[in-house]
C-alpha cells in the first residue's frame, strides 16, 4: 500500500474549504444588484430616491447602525417597511440577507470609490 504525500492531502483540503467559500453568498454583489438603485452605490440614497422615498436609509451615516442589530436589519430584509422598502423575502435566501447586512455594515467605515 503507498501511502499519498502530505501535500495532497493539504491541496486536497484547500480545494473542499475554496469550495465552501465559493457557495458562500457575495453581500456586496447582491447589494449592488437588489439595493444600490435606491441605497446609492456607498449606501449614500440619490437625491431622485430621497425625493421619492423620502425615509430611505443612509447606510454611510454610522449612526443608522446605533441600536440596530444584524438580525433587526435581516428583519428589515425579510419583511420590509411600509410602502417604500419592499420585502426582499421572494428575491433573496436566509444567507443572502444575512450576507447584504454585513455588508451594508461596512459602507458606513467605507472611504474611497464606490463598490464596482
């Protein structure tokens, strides 16, 4: 019986973690496709969204993060808010939502350009 080297079994390891992290969903690209169009591309709303939904979040601001848990944030997702933040339950799983509020969390230490 040959025994297999160690590196294999290292490279071997990477590839099943790479692939675990691979599946994990990418918070910021579902935020630039569910909710930079109203949220603004560093969680700054336009002046058109503000105009049109004039209680929109700034996620820029750090304070809109004072007091507010992940999981409040999740609800936000999942549930909506009023008339203007539409649930995003029908468009988004459980782990995208939790992945869009880590993301959301880092436009508010965020400096420089915008997410591409």
């Amino acid at each position: 019986m040959r025994l297999r080297s160690p590196v294999v079994g290292i490279l071997a390891a990477g590839l099943i973690t790479g692939r675990l992290a691979a599946q994990e969903p990418d918070g910021r690209e579902i935020y630039r496709n569910e909710c930079r169009s109203c949220h603004g591309a560093n969680g700054v709303p336009s002046q058109h969204s503000r105009e049109q939904y004039p209680k929109v979040a700034s996620f820029a601001d750090s304070a809109f993060f004072d007091g507010r848990s992940q999981d409040s944030i999740i609800a936000v997702l999942r549930h909506g808010v009023g008339q203007d933040m539409k649930s995003m339950r029908d468009k988004l799983q459980p782990e995208e939502m939790r992945a869009v509020a880590a993301f959301i969390r880092t436009l508010a230490r965020r400096r420089g350009p915008a997410p591409q």
